[in-house]
C-alpha cells in the first residue's frame, strides 16, 4: 500500500516514523461514562435511553439519546421485544393425554421412567382443568 512505501521513505531520509494519534471529533463520553451508562443499565434491563440520560443531565453531563444508544450499541446491548408464544388450546392438551395414554400402555415394564412419570401429570393436569374421561 501506498502508506506502507510513505513510511518507510519517510524512516530512510529523516530516521523516525511517528504515527500521529487518529484526528476526528473527540468522544463526548469518557470511560468512566460508559462504564456508568452500563451499571445503571444492568441495575434494570428495561431502562430506557431518555432515563439514563436524565441521569446523565443531573450530574452535569449532557448527552443526546442517540449517544446513550450508540454507548450501548457498542457494548453489545441492543433492545428487542419477546416472542410471544402460542397458548396450548384445550384440543392439543386432549391430544397430548391421549399420547401420554399410549405411550403408558405400549412402553411400561414394571418401573415407569421420569418421562411417562411427567407425560402422566400432563393428563392429570388437563383433566382436571378441562374435564374427560379417568385412566
């Protein structure tokens, strides 16, 4: 690259190579700050930006949303929404005893194992929520 070849140029003729620090806009937060914006953050998962901020603003430091999303962005937080998961209705609970039933009557030898023992509660606990028939 033509950096590479500038250096060591520049190195041959004058001796030295001094790699100047990155310019760009300074950062607004420092890493104290950061590190702040994560303690207050893991204290409550569910704090908004706009709070954070507002803690932020109390102590004399002032900081936009975006900052605190970037901040948080950074150190792997990102916000999401649960998935919400379907409710067993009162057909598949039925269709889960009948299995529960099966799978009693074909596979049992003497000692019942922890799967059949918890299939067997499954059927105790849908009858007695839904009704039907006793083993």
């Amino acid at each position: 690259p033509k950096s590479t070849v500038w250096n060591i140029k520049k190195k041959e003729s004058t001796g030295e190579v001094t790699i100047h620090k990155g310019t760009g806009r300074p950062r607004k937060t420092s890493t104290t700050d950061d590190r702040r914006i994560l303690s207050i953050l893991k204290k409550n998962l569910q704090t908004p930006a706009c709070q954070i901020r507002k803690t932020f603003q109390e102590s004399g430091v002032d900081l936009s949303m975006t900052t605190v999303r970037r901040r948080l962005h950074e150190q792997k937080y990102r916000g999401y929404t649960a998935r919400s998961k379907p409710l067993v209705n009162c057909k598949n609970r039925m269709a889960r005893l009948q299995f529960a039933k099966y799978l009693k009557s074909n596979h049992s030898s003497g000692k019942r194992s922890c799967g059949q023992r918890r299939l067997t509660n499954i059927g105790v606990m849908a009858r007695a929520k839904y009704g039907g028939e006793k083993e």
